[in-house]
C-alpha cells in the first residue's frame, strides 16, 4: 500500500509552511443554532459535546444528527459504574442482566464515541467492558476499537489501563481455536449473523438459525485486529515479549486467512465448515459468496493485489451483491436467497441470508474506505461507488420523511423487514465515524500528524459534494476543523480543501486530495463524572419508587433505569394519568443520601402527554416533606434542572403541576450528590 507521489509531495510542502500560520479564523458554522434546529429542547447535552457538520447533502446532514441522537439514547447511566452503550433501546431477553449491554457491536460504539469531545461516555463504556461486562456472547473487534480510540486522543493512559485483561480475554478464545488449521470458527448465531449459508446449509435448507459452525472471515479478521492491537499496546507498555507474541498471533493469522479462506472459485473470502454432517463436509468452502468476504479489508488484512481486489466486482454486481437499495448480506444466486424462516407470531424475525443489514453495511463502508485511501490496487471500486453506498445507506435510515434506523431491509426496496417494537432506533452499526474518516477523511494516527483526506469523487461526476463543514471534531487534544468549498463561495475562504487547528488554518490545498500536517499533542481535558444515586438497576432493589398515579412497577422502574430518550415510538419513563391536579414521583433511597441538584426528563408528543407546567423537589426530613427549590420551569424532550444546597435525606419526591389537563411522563430522574 502506498500513498500517492503527489499527495506526498503536496503534504510536503504544506508541512515546510506550516510553521506560520495566519490569525485564528471565524467560525463558519452557528453552532448553537444548529444545535436548537436538530435537537431542541436537547440541544445542551449535544452543544459542548459533538462535532457540527454540514454538506452540500441535506439527506447525510441529518442523519449524521440522527445518529448522535442514537448515540445519547442508547447511553444507559449505571450509577456508580457510569455509563455504558447499548444495542437495543430497551430489554431483550438475550442482554447482560441486569445492565442490558450487548458485545457484538461495541467495536461500533467506541468508534463512534471517540469522536465525542466528552470523553466519559466511551471511557466508561471501555472500562465496564473490561472489569467484567463483556461475557463474550458474540464475536468482536474491541480491543482493535480501543487502539483506534487512541488513535483520536492520544490518551496512552487510557489506552494501557485494561491491557492485561485484554490479553485475558483475547485467549479466552482459543475454545473457538483450531489448533491444527490456525484459524478461529464460530457459530453464526454467535458472530451476530444468524441464517447465514453455512448455519441454512448445515440443516440442509430447513433452518439455519442454530449451528453451521464454520471457519469465517469476520472472527479471524476480528482476531488478526484484536492480535495487532494487543502488540501494538505491549510495545508502547514495554513488554517486548508480550508485543512480539502477538505480533505472531496476527501475521499467522493474516497467513491463514490469505491461504485457506480467500476462495480462488468464487474470487472472494468465504466460510469453511467446521463440521461434518449429511448435509456438509468439514474443511469444504461454502458455496455462495457472502457480505461477509470484504471484512478482511476493514483491519488492513489483506495485501495490495489485484487477485484479491477484483473481489470488490460483486458488490457492484446487481446479479451478486448489490442490491437495488443497499448490500445484500449473500448473493442473489444463493439457492436459499431471502427465504424467511423465522417469525415471532406473525412478523418475521432476523435473517442474514440476503437482507440489508446496517451492521454489515457499516463494515464493508469502513473496508471500502481503507481500500480506496491506501490501496494502490482497488479493483473496480471508486469513490464514486462509495458514496453510492454511503448515499443508500443514508436512505436507510428514513421511514417516510421520520428517522428510525430499524435492524433489517428488503435488499430492493429498501423497507424494514423485522419492524418489531424492539426494532426501533437500533445501535447496531456506525455513521458518525463513516462521516469522520470516509467523507470528511480524518484519517487517526499514532504519531503526531493528522491526515486527512476525503473520500469524495471529483465534480461533475454525480456523487460529488461541492461543500462541507466539520469543526470541533477532537484529535490529540486539540479542535480540528475541515473545510472543502469546491468554488470557495460557500464560505469565501478561497476554494479548495482547508485544516484549521484550535481556530488557526495549517493547511490547505486548491483540489481534493490527501494533506498532511504536524500536528504535537496536547492533555486531554479531565473528564468529570457526578455519580447518579437514583439508579435502580435490578426491580426488585434500592431505591424504590411510588407514584401519585400510575402505579405499573415496570413504568415506575423505567423512570429510573438509568435511560432516556424522547422517541414516540419508544415509550420509556413513569406515567401519570391525564389530570389537572398536581401529580408527584417519589424516590425511597433505603439509606441516607446527600443530594444537591436533579435532572428531569420529560416526554411530550403535545397530545397526550405534556411536560409540567412547572416542577418542584422536596426532601423528607424530620418527619415530613420540605421544599428544597422553588417552583422551576419544567423543560419538554430535554433536561430540566433542579438544583439546592446539599441536604441530607432518604428520600425525595417531585411535585409536577400537569400542562392543559395531559398526562406527564417522567422519561427519567436522576439526583446527584454534586
């Protein structure tokens, strides 16, 4: 893989000009402004916290909001744990009880939220993650999203704090270890990917959703990511040992692969079966090609030839991969095509036999971008193909004119296929850090350069952007923006490609293409954590909660459970009924606490429900309840804070006056010490 001469010889240069920069420039884009119009009342959690971008597409504009809206849902607060990211909004039955945390797409979570300028959320996630949150149900890349998190903070601390868990969990693996062929296997159920060909060929067409173990190149890319990552991190931590060891693990991996999964008859990557029975031959390739095949390119596995990137043909072949309105999950030749199989009473369930599934999606977007960033050889694949697939993928997103991200699609026209409640808004992939690293091109480093450089084909052609914006985006501790005006009268700062670092512009080209600058870094702001008490993980713990109304133990739970969010189609938080007289929620620690402030979020849809006209907290002290606040305005789909001088207490009750005669519901209350 290598860059090419002019964009080495145009970085060159900027590097040598670099060292006088002009006077800090404006901001172009009216960030608060931005933050009301995409997230209202909301808009103060997002203002501080996330990177603001805008394009010449109004489409990836709004579901790059979108998507950082998914993200501060599916943040679930575990009290004295902090926070964690989950897959699914609320409960389903396969979770980690009781903390509701999924592992297989966590490589997405942290890719995601390490481009968070609040780096609480991933941190905590990371640490949960290695003190005893990952069980392993489903494959992941985790410790390699970990590197890459480093690769945007340049936290070294951070980066060392889990490492000997990591190399713990990394051999809890070999149970899944075929020491004599070198490679890993998995069930596909397990991989994430039920009713694939090997798991529907195993049964001989009749299921597919348990068995059909097999050799796959997602666990072993995963495996080679996670190897490298480990030798990367025991370099840094001095273990020269342990950094050779798995330097090892990963280039006899990386040999393996190449040598007995990528399929000369198919021209691409594909499962071998693990096991024997009427139906399949252990060692036997599968017959069909799978989405599955392009995962190799996401971690730089695969070497810079032609043999192998003539695979990226069968993406682009609607008689193969390329469906009409995104990826298909296997190809359409496949005897078992988009065959259902599973239903929960009359709705189908999950498949990967042919559906759209953003998971994937988002894997071979990331494998995409690598191959046309630093791949001299890539095939037949071109920019414009990508944002093709980023484009469809956008679509995906929407239902109608509202955004929902659900969990599969019908490969033609682009519709949900599962549509379950649990379906709603699902975290199962990534978009933000497509937008960061494809798009925009910020491509994280280890040393002190930043490099960027965008993944947009060339104008005229018809996938092209004439524009976009990104600032406050993280790296090393300082504040990136990217600027590319192709005629330069979007922001009349002359035209081309433009870095800005902290306010001040280092770099700048005429033209799309690659630049690179110095850039040392800096100490990361501190991260402050304020322990939320009022969390009630398990139902039937502490604190316990009673209501004026509406007294479902499930609904006064949801108050509570450390989640909210403001999405009609997912109720979650406590109900009063429909009333004009005051309603109250009330909070029974089991143990005294000392509390200064609060925060309240309230759902309203203007209909039913409403926020309160105004809302006050009381403590119970001495015998009965003492206002600690003044009446506050309570705030609609956001945040209302309540704040009093520290007080002692074991309990604490919230008195709402009801808007218009509706209902209130109480999304969440949190009560923090500090």
């Amino acid at each position: 893989m290598r860059k090419n001469a002019r964009s080495i010889l145009a970085a060159a240069a900027l590097l040598a000009t670099a060292a006088a920069p002009p006077p800090p420039a404006e901001p172009a884009l009216d960030i608060p402004a931005i933050a009301k119009a995409r997230f209202g009342n909301d808009a103060p959690w997002y203002e501080s916290r996330i990177p603001f971008f805008e394009s010449a597409d109004p489409k990836i504009d709004a579901v790059y909001y979108y998507r950082w809206g998914l993200f501060r849902a599916h943040q679930r607060d575990l009290g004295a744990q902090g926070y964690i990211t989950t897959e699914f909004a609320d409960d389903v039955d396969w979770q980690r009880e009781p903390y509701a945390s999924l592992n297989d797409a966590s490589g997405f979570h942290i890719a995601e939220g390490r481009w968070l300028n609040d780096r609480r959320f991933t941190g905590d996630y990371i640490d949960f993650m290695y003190e005893g949150g990952n069980d392993r149900h489903f494959t992941d890349h985790m410790a390699d999203a970990v590197w890459g998190r480093y690769l945007v903070d340049g936290d070294r601390d951070a980066l060392l704090a889990h490492l000997q868990t990591m190399r713990h969990v990394y051999r809890l693996w070999d149970e899944k270890f075929d020491f004599s062929k070198g490679l890993y296997f998995v069930e596909p159920l397990l991989d994430a990917t039920e009713y694939t060909v090997s798991s529907i060929d195993a049964s001989g067409g009749k299921d597919g959703f348990r068995g059909g173990d097999a050799f796959r190149p997602s666990v072993n890319a995963y495996m080679f990511a996670n190897a490298r990552a480990l030798s990367r991190m025991a370099q840094m931590a001095g273990d020269t040992a342990m950094a050779k060891e798995y330097d090892d693990r990963a280039q006899a991996l990386r040999a393996r692969v190449l040598a007995d999964l990528w399929n000369p008859a198919l021209g691409h990557f594909t499962d071998r079966h693990q096991f024997s029975n009427e139906h399949v031959r252990y060692w036997e390739p599968i017959r069909n090609r799978e989405l599955v095949g392009y995962l190799p390119w996401m971690f730089d596995l695969v070497p810079d030839e032609a043999r192998y990137s003539k695979a990226w043909e069968h993406l682009l072949d609607p008689a193969s991969l390329a469906g009409g309105a995104g990826m298909r999950t296997v190809e359409k030749s496949y005897e078992y095509y988009m065959r259902q199989y599973r239903y929960l009473g009359p709705d189908p369930e999950c498949q990967w036999n042919g559906p759209i599934w953003p998971y994937q999606t988002t894997q071979v977007l990331t494998a995409m971008a690598n191959l046309l960033d630093h791949y001299d050889q890539h095939g037949p694949a071109t920019r414009s193909d990508w944002m093709h697939a980023l484009r469809q993928y956008t679509q995906l997103h929407y239902q109608g004119q509202r955004l929902d991200l659900e969990e599969d699609y019908d490969p033609e026209t682009g519709k949900p296929i599962v549509g379950l409640d649990r379906s709603h808004h699902y975290f199962h992939s990534g978009y933000v850090d497509l937008i960061l690293t494809g798009l925009v091109g910020i491509r994280p480093r280890a040393d002190d350069v930043l490099e960027v450089n965008p993944l947009l084909p060339a104008g005229g052609d018809p996938q092209a952007l004439d524009w976009f914006r990104i600032e406050r985006v993280p790296y090393h501790g300082h504040q990136v923006s990217v600027t590319w005006d192709a005629t330069g009268t979007r922001y009349r700062r002359g035209r081309g490609l433009a870095i800005e670092v902290d306010g001040r512009e280092v770099a700048h080209r005429t033209d799309l293409g690659r630049l690179e600058v110095p850039v040392a870094r800096k100490a990361n702001a501190p991260i402050a954590r304020a322990e939320n008490l009022a969390v009630q993980l398990v139902r039937s713990g502490w604190p316990k909660a009673s209501a004026s109304s509406g007294a479902d133990a499930e609904k006064l739970h949801d108050a509570v459970d450390g989640r909210a969010w403001f999405y009609p189609e997912l109720p979650n938080g406590w109900d009063s009924v429909p009333s004009t007289k005051p309603q109250w929620y009330a909070l029974d620690f089991g143990r005294r606490v000392t509390l200064r402030r609060a925060e309240l979020a309230f759902f309203s849809d203007d209909r039913r429900f409403s926020a309160p006209r105004d809302v006050v907290v009381e403590a119970w002290q001495a015998g009965r309840w003492r206002k600690l606040s003044a009446p506050v305005v309570a705030v609609a789909n956001g945040i209302t804070q309540v704040e009093w001088p520290a007080i002692e207490t074991d309990r604490i009750r919230v008195t709402m006056r009801p808007a218009a005669g509706n209902a209130i519901r109480l999304a969440e209350l949190k009560a923090f010490a500090r």
